[in-house]
C-alpha cells in the first residue's frame, strides 16, 4: 500500500512498475467480498499517473484561443499543451494568424505580414511556473525528444511549440525537415527550454540549445514561395523585409541569451532546506 502511494511516476520505468503494482492490486480485490472492495475496482487505475495533452494549431494558441490558453497556463494543474505551429491558418485557407512571421505572404497579408510574430513562448515564461519549450526536430530530433519528457515529468502546466512546415509555405514537404533547420540556423526559430525546476538548483531556467546565426535570415526565406512571392511584386519591400527580419532574429536571441545567464531566487522551500543543509554542514564553534 505505501509504495502504491508514494510510488515516483516521473519516468516511463516509474510508470511501468505502478502499472505492475496496480495489476496485483485488482487480483488481491477480487475474492474479497466487501463493499470497499467494490468500490475500489473500478477506480483503482487512477493509481498510475495520467499524462494529459492539449493538442492545437498556431491560430488557436495564438490567437483566437488564446484567451483561454493563457488562462489554462496561468493556473497549477498538471496538464501539457503541444502546439504545432505552421505559423498560418492552415485548415481555413491560409489567413495570416499572429504566429504569422515578418514579410510573409498569406491571406489578409498578400504583400507580406508588416508586423512581427508574436513570441508565445517568452509570454508563457513570465508566470515562471510554466515549462515552456521550442522545438524542431528537423533540426535536433535529440532536444525535441528532450522536451517532450522533461514537459511530461513536470508536475505543473507545461507548453511545447513545435515548428510545423506546412503546404502553405511554399515548397516540396519533402524538404520539411531541411528547412526546419534553416530556420533554426537563422535564428528565425530559436530552441530552447525553460524548467522552472532548475531555478531550486540554482540554475538559470532557460536554457538554448541552438541559439541559430549560422546562416543570413534571407537564406531561409528564399527557400519559401510565402517569402519570394513578395520579392516578386515588389523586390525593394522584400529587401526591407529580410533585413527587418534578420534584425528581430538577432534581438530574439540575444535576449533568449542573455536570460539564459540568469539565476533567479530560489522558491522559499528550497532556500529553507538548502540554508539548513549548509547550517548542518557548518563547522562547529569550539568556543
């Protein structure tokens, strides 16, 4: 009975021997006849922790749903949101939503998006209680795998947003994956993760994993007709556009960077415990 509830489900292997523990559970109920017994059969399997994930695309989250995104966020429980992020209304035709990045083409923004993509990611680490992550596994399968179970064991909200290419941007998906890290190496699409565990550590929260700058901003764009259509109407607003973009890029990492290097003060529990363990470990005054 105590290691049905003490048991630490926070990896697959915890997980798995709660299962194991819980399968011997509903044997040992079964010929006892009492009315606990029967009661306790058919809720037993909330013994084994649920993982629970909101699923949505980028005009959800960012925009038309994401009043009640950032409330979900904002409160304690333990849920996970993934969210796929083609940065366009994808199932509605194509209209530019506020994921949608400076100088692309889409429906309502025909000459090229004048205003740059809205950062969901650095608004969801401002609670502090959030894990939040950006991934593309095109560009390191290893970090989007990372984030998946770090978000997963996190006992609180976590919110992952993952780089979707999609039809709508103008190209062969067959390259998907190529230009997902295009856009990483431009820093168009930074990757990193933010585990407000760490801070109790007395580590900085936020980690980058690919802080991009390997490639000019423009390289990625060209490989997208949602980029080029604009440079075909007009060459000169498109120029204005690449180098508007490279410069939000620049200052997007710069300011990812900068936040990595901060340690912020540890939670009150953790002050408490880690003053007592140096107080215990203090030598002691002879005198």
């Amino acid at each position: 009975m105590h290691e049905l509830l003490t048991a630490d489900q926070t990896t697959e292997k915890g997980i798995a021997e709660q299962r194991s523990r819980v399968a011997s559970l509903h044997e040992l109920l079964k010929p006892i006849q009492s009315l606990e017994a029967r009661r306790l059969e058919p809720i037993a399997d909330y013994l084994v922790r649920k993982s629970v994930w909101l699923l949505g695309g980028d005009g959800w989250a960012f925009d038309i749903g994401y009043g009640g995104l950032d409330h979900v966020l904002s409160l304690n429980y333990d849920l996970n949101v993934l969210v796929l992020d083609t940065e366009v209304y994808s199932n509605t035709g194509g209209q530019a939503s506020k994921a949608t990045p400076l100088g692309a083409a889409a429906k309502f923004a025909s000459h090229g998006k004048t205003a740059d993509k809205k950062d969901l990611g650095l608004m969801a680490m401002n609670y502090g209680h959030v894990y939040v992550a950006s991934i593309a596994f095109g560009a390191r399968d290893a970090q989007t795998v990372r984030a998946l179970m770090e978000a997963d064991a996190y006992p609180g909200p976590s919110l992952i947003i993952a780089y979707s290419h999609c039809i709508a941007h103008g190209y062969d998906m067959a390259f998907g994956l190529d230009q997902q890290k295009r856009a990483v190496d431009s820093g168009v699409w930074p990757v990193f993760r933010f585990d407000p565990r760490r801070i109790a550590a007395g580590e900085p929260p936020l980690v980058v994993d690919m802080p991009g700058g390997k490639i000019p901003v423009q390289d990625y764009m060209r490989n997208e007709a949602r980029f080029r259509m604009v440079e075909r109407i007009d060459p000169e607003r498109f120029r204005d556009f690449a180098r508007r973009s490279q410069l939000s890029a620049e200052r997007r990492i710069a300011t990812y960077q900068h936040m990595a290097t901060l340690r912020l003060p540890k939670p009150l529990e953790a002050a408490v415990e880690s003053g007592m363990a140096a107080s215990a470990s203090a030598p002691k005054n002879e005198e």
